[in-house]
C-alpha cells in the first residue's frame, strides 16, 4: 500500500504549501507548487485504484475435462 500513502502524502503536503504556508520566495511561486502537488497525487491515486480494480476482477473457475470412470 505504499502507493496509495505516497499519493496522500502529495496531497498533503500540496495542500500545506497552498494553504497553510506564508512563506515568499523571489523564484518560486509556492501556492502554484502545493496545486501541481495536489493534482499529481490526486491522478496517482486515480490510476493506483484502476490498476488494483483491474488486479482484483476474479479468475474465470478451473474446469477439469478429464473424462473420469472410461
């Protein structure tokens, strides 16, 4: 699960740099980086969930054809 934690955490500290810093760089726009944060994470999480939709669709049954008392 170290997938859907590291998305989280791209959302988090994306969202503390948006809305909970106060902190002005010359160079660096911070709220424009905390944003790309919160959207990075937030598509990784979309495509983490696709891929374990897709890992838990279930296996077709095993059907033995082996003809038994011939």
């Amino acid at each position: 699960m170290r997938g859907i934690s590291g998305c989280i955490g791209l959302i988090v500290v994306g969202a503390i740099l948006t809305f909970a810093s106060d902190w002005q760089l010359q160079s660096v726009n911070l709220d424009l980086v905390g944003v790309i944060m919160m959207i990075a994470g937030a598509l990784g999480l979309a495509v983490y969930a696709s891929v374990l939709k897709r890992r838990r669709v279930g296996a077709l049954p095993v059907v033995d054809e082996t003809r038994r008392g011939l």
